[in-house]
C-alpha cells in the first residue's frame, strides 16, 4: 500500500513507515500550508547576510539544506521549499558577488591633496647665510656614545654638572646659590676654556644676518641646538660666577652674541625639537640679562651693551609656523610617501594614504589659521573620504580623541598612524607664548635700569604687566588671570638698583 504521507509504496501494512517514519496507528492529519522554521529562518538569514555577509551566509546555506530534506521527507507536513532555495540564492549571491564588489569600494583611497605645501613654503634664511648652516652643524655632536664632542669638547660628567648648576644657582644672589658657584669654580673655568673652540663658532654665526636651518624633510642632518642649550647653560653659570667676582663685562658681550645667533635659528627653524631647544636657550639668556639687569654692582655700559643684543623678538622667532609645516612635510614623506606598502596590497588597502595625509592636512590648517587669529570653516576642510563616498559627514582629528567608528573601519591603518603621531602643538605654543612675555617683562627690566621710560603694556594675560615691589618681581597673572599662582610668568627684580620704590 502507498503512504499517507509521503505516497511511497511499502509492502503490505507496516505500522511505521520505512521511508518518512509515518505511524500507520496514529490519526493521519493532512499537510498544512505552514512553512518549516528552518526554511524560514535560511531566508531571514539570507536577507541579513546583506549587510552581514559570511557571518549569516553559511548558517542560512545550512539551515536551508536542512529544511531541504525535511521538506522532502514530509511534504504534505511542512512547506518553504521556495524559501530555503531563496536563501541558498540569496547567501550564495551575498557571499560571491557583494563582498569583491564592497572591498572594491572600501579599498579607494580619497583624491591626492591640490597644490599641497611643499619646502618653498617654509621660511628661509637668503641664500648669502647658507654658509651658516655648515657651521652650525659643526656643533653637532656627531657620535652620542662618546666622551666628549669633537668641537664643544665638554665630558658627559661635565653637561650633567651643568645642569645641574643650572638649576641649583639660578640667583647669584641667593647665598647658597653663591656658594654654588664658588665651589665649582675652577671646574667652571676649566670648562669655559674647554668650550674656546665652540664659542668661536658661535662668534662667527653671529656675523650673519640670517642663520639658515636647511634641513630636509627627512630630518636626516642633526643640527646643534643641543650644543647651544647647553652652552647658554654654561653661560650663565660662569657668568654668575663673574658677576660674583665683580666682572662681568666679557661674559655680557658672549651672552649677547650667543643670543643672536639662537634668536636669528629661532626665526628659520624647521622641526619642533629645534624651535623647543631655541625656546630654551632664550629664556635662559633672558634669565640671565635679567640677573645683569638687576645687580647693582655691573656698569651702566654694561646694561648698554645688554640692551643693545636683547632687541625685542621678532614674532618670527616665537611663531610655530615653520615647525608646524615641517613636521607636516615630515609626516607626508616617511609615513604616507613610503613605498614599501606597494609589496603589500592587502596592508595598502587598509591604509589610504591620501585620506590619512587630508585628515593631517586638516589638523595643520586648523593649527595655522589659529596663530594667525582666524575662524576656520568647517567646508574650507579637505574631505577624508573617495569622491564615490558623498553625503559622508566631514572627520576632524584632536591629539587625544578618538576618530569615529566609521572611519576607523574605513582606514584603520591610517587611524592607527594618527594614533601613534606625536603631535603637540599646543604645548609648543604655550611654550613661546610664555617666552614672549619672559621678553616683553626685559624690556620693561632693561630700560627701567638705564632710567628710560617704560611701558607695561601686556600682550596677554590682563592689559598691563604687574609691578610688585614688594614681592620683588614683575610678572603676568598668566592663564588664569589671579596673581600669585602657579602660572605666573614673572621675572625677579631689585627695586633698589631698579628705581623701584614702594
């Protein structure tokens, strides 16, 4: 006789069916239209797989070989045959063709940036000062694990002893800083000897009227900033020791021209670790006119001569202009210009160089338009994503913040370099802001002690600097405008020497 159910022949009149498993016994009810969950659930499956792709595609295959075979076996009990065939289309589909045709899509990078900056953009010296950067790389140290530098020729216990006299008797008129100094006398003496050769270098920078930093975008040639750091430490520290002994006319003239030579760097400075070391050596020399300034015991012409090298500072060498795109030209030619990912398409694919190089280009022009005090637009911004990509909002980045999902899915290589870029600009320019004013409370110090008139007009901070005698210190409230904190930028003063009186 046929089954019931699934209409196949069995012999004579089994119970239970060989073939779908039919109890002959139990009530026979006929098929519904009902579709099997299995069937259903391939199907839905196969829908998500649009936009899940493998992650749904093979469970809703399986699921619907599945309802397949139950289908077959019971065909008048379940239905969904054009179901469970629809998803295996559909996940096949999803699987074969949607994910070349996506990866095609999410592998385009943005347009190359128009017109982009290049070296002609940067601040130069004349052609004429070029010589100077020959010699500015004399005082480069040019092995690191050596002794000594083969033209400062200071020893590593002689830099680490003036640093720390730098910070220990940094007043000549603090008794214990004194004391200082006294003890290290002669090795002060041996070490300002030892420093002849350098400080004749930096006698004939002085000469010229630009120094010239040529530095390339690779950063390839070290330039001696280093050096000059520590001989405006040293400096300073033997000049205390001459102000000590009543001389200091020598060490004025040395200061002068050591000022010069880092003010007129400051001014064509390309990388930031360099514009830093000038920011240094300025505030220690601005220091050290101050203490001049203020010690009753130097000559008038000495002041003279003082003020004469302590011009105010050109806006040139306090700007991060130069630093700002050098560092940009930096990033553009190490890490987005590297060829190497041309061996590694997978690897290129996930990092777009010209969306990562627009989304730094973005940061830079932001940073740019600040120094010169204007509002940036949201549409002058380069857009990070390909030209197919329109609609997509606009992406900025902060040091610090975190990039948006989207992108960071998009170009997770490029996401991962912004992460690890060391970008502080913005400790760089609180940095030559604070100098600034350091420069403009001398000019307020230098002619206060000739007997000229003064202004203290501030540039920031409150509309005037602030005299406080009996404190014995002229300052700016700094950043959060209340005298008397921890951000006080402030210069210490003699009020005696100075005319100063309560």
């Amino acid at each position: 006789m046929k089954c019931p159910c699934c209409k196949k022949e069995n012999p004579e009149h089994p119970q239970i069916c060989p073939f779908c498993g039919y109890d002959a016994t139990a009530r026979y009810e006929p098929a519904t239209s009902r579709a099997g969950k299995a069937a259903v659930a391939s199907f839905v499956l196969a829908i998500l797989s649009f936009f899940t792709f493998l992650i749904t595609a093979i469970p809703a295959i399986i699921l619907a070989c599945i309802a397949l075979r139950e289908i077959r076996r019971t065909p008048d009990r379940l239905k969904g045959k054009r179901l469970a065939i629809g998803g295996i289309i559909v996940s096949v589909f999803t699987s074969l063709v949607i994910p070349p045709a996506f990866y095609s899509l999410w592998r385009l990078d943005a347009p190359a940036i128009p017109n982009d900056y290049t070296v002609a953009d940067l601040r130069s010296a004349p052609a004429n000062c070029a010589e100077s950067y020959r010699l500015l790389q004399s005082l480069c140290v040019e092995d690191p694990r050596a002794e000594t530098s083969s033209v400062i020729g200071l020893s590593k216990e002689d830099v680490e002893m003036i640093a720390h006299l730098w910070e220990t008797a940094s007043d000549p008129g603090d008794p214990k800083a004194a004391k200082a100094l006294r003890y290290n006398e002669k090795a002060l003496e041996l070490m300002w000897n030892k420093t002849k050769e350098a400080r004749g270098v930096v006698a004939k920078l002085a000469e010229f009227a630009e120094i010239a930093d040529l530095s390339d975008s690779r950063f390839q040639s070290c330039l001696g900033p280093m050096n000059i750091t520590i001989l405006a430490k040293l400096n300073r520290a033997y000049l205390y020791l001459q102000i000590d002994r009543g001389d200091s006319q020598l060490c004025v003239k040395e200061l002068g021209e050591l000022d010069s030579v880092v003010r007129k760097l400051a001014v064509n400075a390309r990388f930031q670790i360099v514009k830093i070391a000038c920011f240094v050596c300025l505030s220690s020399d601005i220091t050290a006119a101050n203490t001049i300034a203020n010690t009753h015991n130097v000559s008038q012409e000495s002041v003279e001569l003082l003020a004469t090298h302590f011009a105010p500072l050109a806006d040139e060498a306090t700007s991060m202009r130069n630093s700002v795109l050098s560092e940009y030209l930096l990033f553009k030619e190490i890490a987005v210009g590297s060829t190497e990912y041309a061996y590694a398409p997978r690897i290129a694919s996930s990092f777009k160089r010209n969306s990562t190089l627009r989304l730094y280009r973005n940061y830079v022009d932001s940073y740019l338009a600040t120094l010169d005090g204007k509002e940036v637009k949201a549409t002058d911004a380069f857009s990070v994503w390909p030209s197919a990509y329109r609609g997509l909002y606009p992406v900025s980045f902060r040091p610090g913040e975190k990039l948006p999902i989207v992108y960071r899915c998009y170009n997770p290589g490029g996401s991962f370099l912004m992460k690890m870029t060391n970008l502080r600009f913005d400790e760089a320019f609180v940095r030559s802001k604070r100098l600034g004013i350091e420069d403009d409370l001398l000019q307020i110090v230098l002619p206060k002690r000739l007997g000229r008139p003064v202004s203290l007009k501030a540039r920031a901070y409150g509309g005037e600097y602030i005299v406080d005698v009996k404190g014995k210190k002229i300052f700016s409230p700094g950043p959060d405008g209340k005298a008397d904190t921890k951000d006080d930028i402030k210069l210490p003063i003699n009020p005696g020497v100075l005319g100063w009186e309560e």
